[in-house]
C-alpha cells in the first residue's frame, strides 16, 4: 500500500438491538431498523425512503472502489 493514498474507512451503520419473534423462535435483528415498511414503494421510487435511513452514500462507494484498499 503506498504511503500517499490513505485508504478510506468502511462505513458502519449504528446497531438498534431489534427482538423479533417468529414460528416461536426468538431472534435480535441489529440493522432492522434500516428496512423501509414501505420498501415496495421505496424500490419504485428512492426518493420515498425514510429520513432516519441512511442512503448510499459516496462514502461507501470510495471504500470500495479504493485502490489503496486492494493494494
């Protein structure tokens, strides 16, 4: 890795401990909180998705398109 590009950190969504129950089974979801109820629509149109839910955002994009990050 060369010492002039610095490699971008990964983004990382905050976790909101979620308890689900289903077909009796217990589990905690950390990232449910980051699904649209209304995600049918959202995929029809982004521009829906709620304010609390973060978009893609170039801060992911320059993580993985990093060079530094493949060296």
């Amino acid at each position: 890795m060369s010492q002039s590009s610095a490699c971008p950190s990964s983004p990382v969504a905050p976790r909101q401990p979620k308890r689900i129950e289903q077909l009796g089974r217990v589990r905690v979801d950390d990232y449910a909180w980051m699904k649209d109820d209304n995600w049918q629509a959202v995929m029809r149109d982004p521009a829906l998705l709620r304010a609390d839910i973060p978009r893609p955002s170039g801060g992911e994009n320059a993580y993985t398109e990093s060079p530094a990050r493949l060296d």
